[in-house]
C-alpha cells in the first residue's frame, strides 16, 4: 500500500497565480500556502539538483488578471496535495498509468514528465531510460519534494525536479527525445497551448505523450445516487476551476489542434474490484471530499456545502462494503509524433 506521508496541500498549481477561490491574483501575487513563486526561467536542462524557478504571467496592464501565454484564463489545481490525493498518485506506476508509452522508451533517451507530482512514474521513467536523464517538472514546489525522497529513496541518479509551468517550459527548443505528461491537461486552462509548448521542447522524431482520465465516462457498480451526486459535482468545481475533467476523450481533438499530424489515440482504464482495493479507492474519495483543498474550493466556490460534502464521503465507504462493487476509471491516452 502506499506511503501515507502528507505533503502540504497545495491548491494552488495553476498557470499565473489566481486565488485559492479561482479569483484573481494579487499583482504579481504570491498565494497563501507560500507555494506559488515567480520565476524566471532557464535556458538549458538542469543539472543535478538546479531549481529552476517558474514564471508567472501577470500582465502589467491588467493587475490581478493571470492568465497563460496564450492568453488563456489559468487554471485553479482541483486535487491539491492533500495525504488523501497522495495516496492515489504514489500509487502510481509507469506500468500502471504509462503503459502506452513504455514501447517508446529506450535507454540512453531524455525525458521529461510535466505535472510530475510526487514523481513515482517520473522514478519509473528514469529506471527505464537509464542511463538518460529525465526531469520532472511540476508548477506546486511543496510536492517537488517529495519527488526528490521517491527518487533518492529509489537511488536513482539520473533525475531531477524543478518547479516550471506547463504553458511556459524553461527549456529551449527541442530538448528531450520524449515529453509527457499524466493527468495534466485535464487540469490546464489552455491544453493545447499546452501541447504546443510539450511539442516544442521535443526534439524532432521524438515523442510527446499524454493520458488523462475522463469523469462522465467512470462507472461504477451497485449504483448510488449519492456517487451521481459526487461525479456531477466534481465535474462543477473542476470546470469552475477552469480544467476539463471529461479530457480523456478529448485528447486526440486537442493534439490536432495543436497540430500533431502523427498521432496514436488510445484508451485503458484502472479497475477497482477486490475488498481491498475498493476500500482503498473510495477511502480516498471520502476524505478527499471533506478534507483537501477540493472540499475547500467545492464550499468556497459554491457548488456544494458542508453535509453535501459528509453525505457523498459516507455514500463512498458504504459502497465499498458491497462484495459486488466494482469501479472503472477509463483513460484517454495520445502518442504524438514530432516531424523528424
Ligand atoms: C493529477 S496530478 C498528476 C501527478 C502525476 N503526473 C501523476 O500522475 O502521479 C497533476 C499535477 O499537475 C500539476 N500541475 C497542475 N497544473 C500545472 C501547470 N499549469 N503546470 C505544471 N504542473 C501543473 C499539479 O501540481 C499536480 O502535481
């Protein structure tokens, strides 16, 4: 089972730097948990233990007003870092989130993984393309850490994390063999700037590759309406948040407007069916629903108050008491290949 070690909840990975709430962000602003920095960024990889600091797209005509170089809104992180989130993402593997890619990978190729998070399939990432080197990327700096201990925990040598933004990468062009991202977009204001940005830095004939998940397409077995109730209101503070939590089928669409013309579209999904893995699943939707910075910005943004919250936590651990429930979170998944 994973590791249960929280890490700072961080609302606030986002594009520029709105408010906690989705408003707008004080000139040049900084948000309350200290995570968001401005940053400048570099002009070539990093080396062993370089943190490179992210940008913050303030323009100066319109304080208050962050928005992506594209002059896309930004977007509010829906999940946060809470522990309960974490248990989910440190369960993360490259062969469990990332199999779609692993025929690509070779030894001795670059990577990078955008929105690494806590950086479990980034390690797995550097196993395989040992001896190249793979960099993580995430915009929260608190979960960067936590990064950093999986991959010394790991001894792995040939990895390094810094804190960058999706839609501004500081790399120059064409700086990896293969670029990636795991259930970023969905959380992005502009995916296919995003894409963009992923292509550029990907060397030519290298490969751009990303899954997300998509929430109307989850199913699940006995019904309830309360877990009705969780998916409608999760897809509301997600959208209000300015993501797009039904991103899975919407990947392909997003890399031809970002102008791949070689592009692999796939699907897989996780599947949670036994006792212990349904009391994992939804032990982790419950409290993320009345503890994490998703239950904050539900209240907060209006979409759902308190006992709305502790009812769909209590619908979550009745449901994995039933011996026939089953749960299924279908993915979306891209391969993009750059001219070579
Ligand atoms: C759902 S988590 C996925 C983490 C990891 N890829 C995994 O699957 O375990 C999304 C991650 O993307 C990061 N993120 C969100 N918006 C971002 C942005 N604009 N630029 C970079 N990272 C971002 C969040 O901080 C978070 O760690």
């Amino acid at each position: 089972m994973p590791d249960r070690t929280d890490v700072r909840d961080e609302p606030a990975a986002r594009a520029g730097a709105a408010e906690e709430t989705g408003g707008p962000a004080e000139p040049g602003g900084t948000h309350d948990t200290g995570e968001q920095e401005q940053h400048g960024g570099a002009d070539r990889p990093p080396q062993d233990g370089q943190d490179t600091q992210t940008r913050q797209h303030v323009p100066a005509d319109q304080p208050g007003q962050a928005e992506q170089p594209s002059g896309a809104p930004a977007a509010v992180y829906t999940h946060g870092h809470h522990e309960s989130v974490l248990r989910s993402h440190t369960w993360r593997t490259a062969a469990n989130s990332a199999a779609y890619l692993l025929g690509e990978l070779r030894p001795g190729m670059t990577v990078l993984d955008v929105g690494c998070g806590p950086g479990t399939i980034t390690a797995d990432l550097a196993r395989l393309v040992a001896p190249g080197r793979v960099t993580g990327i995430d915009a929260a700096p608190g979960i960067l850490d936590r990064a950093r201990s999986v991959a010394a925990e790991r001894g792995l040598k040939t990895v390094d994390f810094i804190v960058a933004d999706i839609s501004d990468l500081p790399f120059p062009d064409d700086s990896f063999d293969v670029v990636h991202a795991h259930q970023v977009l969905q959380h992005v204001g502009d995916p296919v700037g995003a894409l963009r940005e992923m292509r550029r830095v990907c060397r030519p004939g290298g490969v751009v590759a990303a899954r997300d998940s998509d929430y109307a397409a989850m199913t699940w077995y006995p019904g309830s309406p309360a877990l009705d109730a969780w998916l409608d209101l999760y897809r509301r503070v997600a959208r209000g948040n300015g993501g797009e939590p039904d991103a899975g089928r919407r990947l392909l669409s997003w890399a031809r407007q970002a102008g791949f013309t070689d592009i692999t579209a796939s699907a897989s999904t996780w599947c949670y069916a036994t006792e212990e893995d349904r009391a994992w699943w939804s032990g982790l939707w419950a409290d993320r629903t009345v503890d994490s910075s998703y239950a904050r910005l539900a209240v907060d943004g209006g979409h759902a108050r308190e006992e709305e919250l502790r009812r769909i936590a209590r619908a979550w651990r009745e449901w994995s008491t039933s011996p026939d429930g089953w749960f299924a979170v279908l993915h979306g998944e891209i391969l993009c290949r750059t001219a070579g």
